[in-house]
C-alpha cells in the first residue's frame, strides 16, 4: 500500500505521517526511513524487493525523493515498482514530498503514477480563515484561551508558517499562565517578521517622518536581516502599492478580495495596501520604486556602501504636502 503526502505545508503533512503511524500501530523498530536526495537504487532494491523484508509488516518512509534526488536510475526504479508496491499489504510505503511544482520528464511520470495508485493527500498552505481556525483550535487544544484581535495580530506578526506559530503558541501559553492571551502579549512577546516593520517603514516615509525611517532601517540590520533582502522587501511592497493606486485611478475604487488575489496576501493585508497607497500619488509611487531599482542596480554593479544608499533613499523621498 502506497500513501503520498505532498505540499508545502510541511507541518500539517509532518503531523499526518505521526497520525498515521499511530493508527497502524507502527513503533520505530518496524519504520524504515529513506532519504530520497541520499537514496541509492542498490538501496531501493533491498528495501522494497528483497522476499525476506516484503514478508514482514513494516513502514517505509521516502522523502522528498522525486524533489531531491540526482540518480536517474532511482527514479527509473521507482517508476518500475509503484504499481507492484501498491498491491502489497504487508508493507506500507510513505512517499513525503515537499511542494512539487514545474515538474518534467520522470519525476511528473512518477507524481502521476502516485496520484493515481496510492493514497493521495495534498498540504497546501493554509488561507486567513484556515490560519485563524487552526490557531483558535490548536491553543484551546494546548490548554489556552486567546482573543480575536490577538489571533489577527499573530497572523499578521508570523503568517501562515504552522511551524513558527505553533512554537509561539507554546511561548504565548507559558507566558499567559493559562490566563486570556491578549494583542498586547503578541505585540511583547512575538517578534515582527519583516513585512510587518515595511508597514511601518512606508508609513514613516509617506508622513515624511526621516529620522523614524532611518531608525526602522537600522533596526531591521540589528536583527541581521541583509541589504538585499530589505531592499526586495521595500521593492515588493512599493510595487504592491503602485498596482493598489493603479486600481484606484482606472476603476475608482478597489475589491479588497480581489487586491488580496491579485498582491497574493490576505484580505486584511490588502486593506492595508489600500490605506498606505492613498497617502501617496501615483507619480511619487513610481518615482519611490525606480529610486529602489537604481540601488538595486548600484549594489550589483558598484562597490558601494549599501547604508549610504538606504539613508540617501530615505532623505531623497519627498512627499506633496
């Protein structure tokens, strides 16, 4: 029996192969492990053909083979076992896969194949609504109790990575002391990813606010976050922003959903696009963003100090009163 887990929510489907186990009585001296990028065909071979191992009750687990591996010939044998491996009841095989996009050649064949032949769940990531049902289930299921407004802001500080949320339930739990987790706790005691701190940066630098721009620049560094993956930040979000302000000007208005679809952010997110785009015109938009793309093209062509630049940046923005 084939079961295939695949997607790139790696939490949920992490959680899936311990349930699993769990309800096939598996314990670990009957569970195999492969590592798809380390797997060898001699190895696939032993494993899955020898007569003496197909006769005893066991788990095999493969991961990320098809993402991973750089053998043609692993993937030549994985093509020429699935179907017989399939029909097997003495052993369960558990093909864990990563999000698989843009597949070619034999890893779509072997995608397919397992689609078809084995027992097919697919993790996607999951939207705001899932995020905020999953957060309120899981901190009840952990013990705690937590507002709404807490839960939004805890979205918005961590996305809709399970793995950085679940860590910061259990933080918020033990700090709480079983008590109600409130927005504030999060804002204390959750660390701001850095699309949260360009919120911040852009409202700064549309209020004309220098030094506070200055001082979010330099607190992104503190947190060793790189010159190049601020600058992609800044760059994203000022292109969020002139395609916001595109909106406003051709139809007059904007559908938050169809904004949230469009920047590939939540609804709410794209609420607040729409706030910061209104505090600037289209022109002072477009200006911001070609500024970023010449520091974008300075620092790969010049050796240039990257703080300079930023603190040029900040000073050179100048707003319509």
């Amino acid at each position: 029996m084939i079961i295939f887990l695949h997607g790139p929510d790696t939490y949920r489907s992490k959680k899936k192969i311990e349930e699993l186990k769990k309800e096939r009585n598996f314990s670990d001296s009957n569970i195999v492990i492969l590592e798809g990028e380390e797997l060898s065909p001699e190895e696939l071979h032993r494993v899955f053909l020898t007569p003496d191992l197909l006769s005893s009750k066991r788990l095999v687990i493969v991961k990320n083979v098809i993402k991973k591996t750089k053998k043609e010939k692993v993937l030549e044998e994985i093509l020429a076992i699935v179907d017989k491996l399939s029909k097997n009841k003495r052993i369960e095989i558990i093909f864990w896969e990563e999000d698989l996009s843009a597949l070619r050649g034999k890893r779509k064949e072997i995608f397919d194949l397992l689609v078809e032949k084995s027992e097919n769940y697919y993790f996607p990531l999951l939207s705001f609504k899932e995020t905020y049902r999953w957060l309120k289930e899981e901190i009840e299921k952990r013990g705690g109790k937590i507002e709404d407004k807490a839960i939004k802001k805890l979205i918005f500080y961590r996305g809709n990575n399970l793995w950085e949320l679940s860590n910061e339930i259990d933080k918020l739990i033990a700090y709480s002391e079983k008590k109600l987790i409130k927005e504030k706790d999060i804002e204390d005691l959750v660390e701001v990813k850095l699309d949260e701190n360009i919120f911040h940066l852009v409202d700064a630098l549309a209020e004309g606010h220098r030094e506070k721009s200055l001082k979010l620049l330099n607190f992104q560094l503190k947190r060793r976050q790189s010159w190049p993956l601020i600058l992609s930040a800044l760059t994203n979000h000022f292109r969020g922003l002139i395609i916001t302000q595109e909106m406003l000007r051709t139809e007059g208005y904007v559908n938050i959903q169809f904004l949230a679809d469009e920047l590939k952010v939540y609804p709410f997110v794209a609420k607040k696009f729409l706030i910061q785009a209104r505090k600037y015109s289209f022109d002072e938009l477009k200006k911001i963003y070609q500024a970023l793309l010449k520091i974008d093209f300075r620092l790969k062509t010049e050796k240039v100090n990257p703080e300079l630049l930023f603190d040029l940046f900040v000073l050179g923005v100048k707003k319509k009163k």
